[in-house]
C-alpha cells in the first residue's frame, strides 16, 4: 500500500493534521503499537518503513504517508496488530483526544480514513 492519508485531503486540511500532530523520531526495532493493547495513540508516518503484523504474521509493510492506529481508536477497541519500525522512522504522533477532535473538525479526514480502512481491509 502505497496511498499517502495527505492525498486524500486538501491542501488546508493536509496543513491542519501536520501541524496538530508532534514530530518523534523512533528507531529500527521498536515497536511503537502492540497487538491487544490500548488504542491510545496514533502516528502518521512521514519517512521509514514498519511491518504490521498480526499474531506474529506479517501482514503489510507500510510507508510514509501512512496512518497507523487509527483503527483502534475509531472503533473503540484494543489493538490488531503490532507494528515494528522496519527502518529509523520519523513520524508525526496523535493522541486518541487528538486524532478524535480532528476527525470531528475534517470531514475530509474522516473520508480519507474510511477510505484507507477499506483499501487496508479490503471493505466497501
């Protein structure tokens, strides 16, 4: 997958998530999001690459431009999956209060993740 949340969002709307989000550096190893734990946190990446992986399976590589737990906040429940930082990342953190409050100011937002999720899962 390699569709950017930002191309989805107009230009104004794509400088409101950047700036309301914190610029963090991770390193390659860590692991950011654990599987069946609290969905209180949120990342949109904006360099590196992370496995996602379920029940120790990788399921997905994801890249820059990406969301990572999203899923969990928007649908209230604990984690799917555990993502490991493939390589040193840099990405842009929300907090579930964060990530909730845009989602309710941008309906754009919100599309773009609907649209995300259905990519991500195969929905429609």
């Amino acid at each position: 997958m390699t569709t950017s949340i930002f191309d989805a969002l107009p230009a104004a709307d794509a400088d409101k998530v950047t700036a309301a989000g914190t610029p963090v550096s991770l390193p390659q190893g860590w692991s950011p999001i654990g599987e069946k734990t609290l969905a209180d946190k949120a990342y949109i990446l904006t360099s590196g690459e992370v496995s996602v992986r379920s029940k120790g399976t990788e399921i997905a590589i994801l890249g820059p431009g990406q969301i990572i737990g999203e899923a969990g906040i928007i649908n209230k429940k604990l984690r799917t999956a555990t993502i490991v930082a493939l390589t040193p990342l840099q990405a842009l953190h929300y907090t579930r209060e964060q990530l909730t409050r845009l989602i309710d100011e941008i309906p754009s937002l919100a599309a773009a993740l609907e649209a995300s999720a259905a990519e991500r899962y195969g929905n429609s």
